[in-house]
C-alpha cells in the first residue's frame, strides 16, 4: 500500500527480504491449453455443485463431485478444508483432493487425497460435461462429457517477495 511502499522498498534495498518461486497451474482440455492459470488451486467438477461428475481415473470409473489439484500456496485454503494437507511453499509438488467421493456397489474411489510428483501432470477423462475453475473466482472454462482433462505446472511461476513476514508480489 502507499502507507507501506517506502519502508519495504527501503528492505529491498538493504536486501532484508527473501524471493520466493511458485508454481502457478495450467490446464489443458483434449490436449489444448485453456487461457489462463491458477495460483492456489484448479477445480474440476460439474457447472452444479450438487451434481457428482463421472470420471475414468487410472482406468477405474469413479463418482465424486469434484477434483481438485492445488499448489504449496493453495494448500491451506479450499484444499484443507476438503480434507487435503497443508504444504510448505518450498514444496515442490502439487496435491491432489478427491471432493466428497460417493462410494457405492458400482463405483469405488481408490484414492481421495495424494501428492503428484515435482513434474508429474495429473490427466482424468471426465465422462460428464463440467467445468474447470482456476482459483475459485478468476475464470472457469466449460468442458464436454469424454473430454481429457490434463493439469500441470506452468512454466511462468509467481514471484512473492518477503520481508520480515510481509508479502508482496510481482
């Protein structure tokens, strides 16, 4: 803010602040990239959040109402909440949440929350129309059923200067 600027411009000068690199999210529909990337988290799930969506995960077909793939950063937000872990920032995996798996005769979910390995993308076959939100708010992009949906890291990473327990961006 204009209150604070002089006094964090005047640490940067001193070098009493720390650069941080994080991973921003991509994603990706039938093998082409949507607009736009996401800091905290993806979501993937149908336009009505009440709706379960059906996907084939790993060649196994399960029902739930949403995925969600979140950075170290979005880890303590939507991602705690639905039953995920919270992750350093220095963490350089991303997290994977089932959200409210239904379970049944038919359909059995094999994993609800896990960690995608440094470069691992993580791929799914929505065999329901959905949509896809970058950061809860940001934009969302809609997708057919027997759509392929890929998420991975993006090679633009997010910058967060920090100084002495306060954080700015660029």
């Amino acid at each position: 803010s204009m209150e604070n600027f002089k006094t964090k411009f005047e640490k940067i000068l001193q070098g009493k602040f720390m650069i941080r690199k994080l991973p921003r999210l991509e994603a990706y529909v039938n093998g082409k990239l949507i607009p736009g990337m996401a800091i905290n988290e993806i979501s993937i799930t149908r336009k009505k959040p009440y709706q379960t969506m059906m996907y084939d995960l790993n060649k196994n077909i399960e029902r739930a109402t949403g995925i969600l793939i979140s950075t170290p950063l979005g880890s303590t937000a939507w991602n705690l909440s639905s039953g995920g872990k919270r992750m350093k920032l220095n963490n350089k995996r991303l997290q994977l949440v089932i959200r409210e798996p239904y379970q049944g005769k038919i359909y059995k979910v094999n994993k609800r929350q896990g960690f995608l390995k440094n470069d691992e993308s993580f791929v799914v076959k929505s065999m329901t129309s959905g949509t896809i939100a970058f950061d809860s708010t940001k934009h969302d992009f809609d997708f057919d059923s027997n759509s392929t949906i890929e998420i991975k890291k993006s090679r633009s990473i997010f910058t967060i200067f920090s100084a002495k327990n306060a954080h700015f961006t660029i």
